[in-house]
C-alpha cells in the first residue's frame, strides 16, 4: 500500500468518527416539561422521555407545540408515568444541525430525578429523523426509540449501524406523500446488513398518509412497550 492510499484511508476514518455531533455548534433550546403527578411525594427516579416535534411547530413560541403528539396529550390533561421533555427546535433549523441535546439532557439531569436506564426519544415526522439522528449522535444513551414518518439523512446511511443496539419502534403510512415510506424501509434494510443482532419493529399503515399523530393517542401500547425497554 503506497503513501497516497494510506492517508487516504486514514483521512476517511477521521472524517466518519469526527464528522457527526462533535463538530455541530452546542446549542440550547428552550422545551416543555412535563413530571408525573406523583413526582413530588415520592423519591423514585422516573423515566425520561424526549418528544421531538414536527416542522410546522419550528419557531420560539412553545404553546406551537401543543397542537398535536405529546404536548397535546399532556394539556389535555392525560398523565404520564414518566418525565417528558419537549424542545423545540428554532426556525431555520433542523434537529440535525445543531448539538442541543447534550445540553437539554444536562439541564434535565441537573435539575431532576431521571432514570438513566429509562431514556427514551421519539418524534414525527422532521421529529421522526431527529430521533434516529439523535440516536444515531449519542447511541449509547438511549433504551429505545420510537419514531413516526421519519428517516435518515443520505450522510447517515453509513453510519446506521449505530442504531443497531437500541431498539426500536418505526411506524410509517405506506400513503404518505410528505415522508416517502421508502424512508424507513431503507432504515430497516439497512439494520438488516449490520453485524450485531438488530431490534426493529415496523409497523406499516397500509393506505395511511402523513397524518399519523393521532397515535400518540390511540395507541396506548406504545408506551407499554417504551417503558419496557432498558439498557
């Protein structure tokens, strides 16, 4: 092997480990926080859950949050038994652009009683991708992830394996027309090539479009399945 390909190799080594959250700018975003009816008579450390939103609720107003998924639910008055954190990513943004969440996590761990055994993201949509590349940036702090109509960035795919060790619970309309169902499906293929056994649950909506957010809703045995989840 000649001087040029040896650098070569090593340049691209260097690029794939340091190309991701080390080199995004530390940013800090505001969120919603929600705690267990219970949190305050009690001592236990609770599971943490980090909801990430949609590109319709971008901005610096977090009442945009409350208008479907998690934030919804929770001032509709639904109890959880788990901390929920809801950031909201700033206007010409995208939840891949900057490192917020080692700096939300720190507040939150700073500040409350949070099972580290017990981190959970999920989002839709433009949510959707954050969760996997959240995931994808810090593999080692999540038990599990579920993500609605999401994806991962063509710079990603290289790098899917990471997401093999967590698992996983994709939903996806084989109708939407915003996030093709292609999306996930190349996540899951993708997972399939990767040598360390893989925990991923797809679950097709036939026929289903983008809207899935009712979900969050209706589907209680999502959460059931989360909080089942530890590392």
């Amino acid at each position: 092997m000649n001087y040029k390909s040896s650098f070569l190799i090593i340049l691209i080594t260097l690029l794939t480990l340091n190309g991701y959250s080390q080199q995004k700018v530390t940013a800090k975003y505001d969120y919603l926080l929600y705690l267990p009816k219970d949190y305050s008579k009690k001592t236990k450390k609770y599971p943490l859950v980090i909801y990430l939103h949609g590109g319709g609720q971008k901005g610096n107003d977090l009442n945009k949050l409350k208008t479907y998924g998690l934030p919804y639910l929770v001032e509709k008055g639904q109890n959880f038994d788990f901390i929920i954190a809801s950031p909201q990513c700033p206007d010409n943004k995208y939840w891949s652009t900057e490192n917020w969440f080692e700096t939300l996590f720190a507040d939150l761990e700073a500040k409350y009683r949070i099972d580290k055994s017990r981190i959970y993201i999920t989002g839709i949509s433009m949510g959707g991708y954050g969760a996997y590349i959240t995931a994808l940036d810090f593999p080692d702090k999540f038990a599990a992830i579920i993500a609605l109509c999401g994806g991962i960035n063509d710079s990603d795919t290289t790098r899917v394996c990471n997401l093999s060790k967590i698992p996983i619970w994709a939903f996806h309309g084989t109708a939407d027309d915003k996030i093709p169902f292609s999306e996930t499906e190349r996540i899951a293929k993708g997972l399939e090539s990767c040598k360390t056994k893989n925990n991923f649950k797809f679950t097709r909506l036939e026929n289903e479009g983008h809207e899935i957010q009712y979900l969050y809703e209706t589907k209680p045995e999502i959460y059931k399945w989360m909080l089942e989840q530890k590392k």
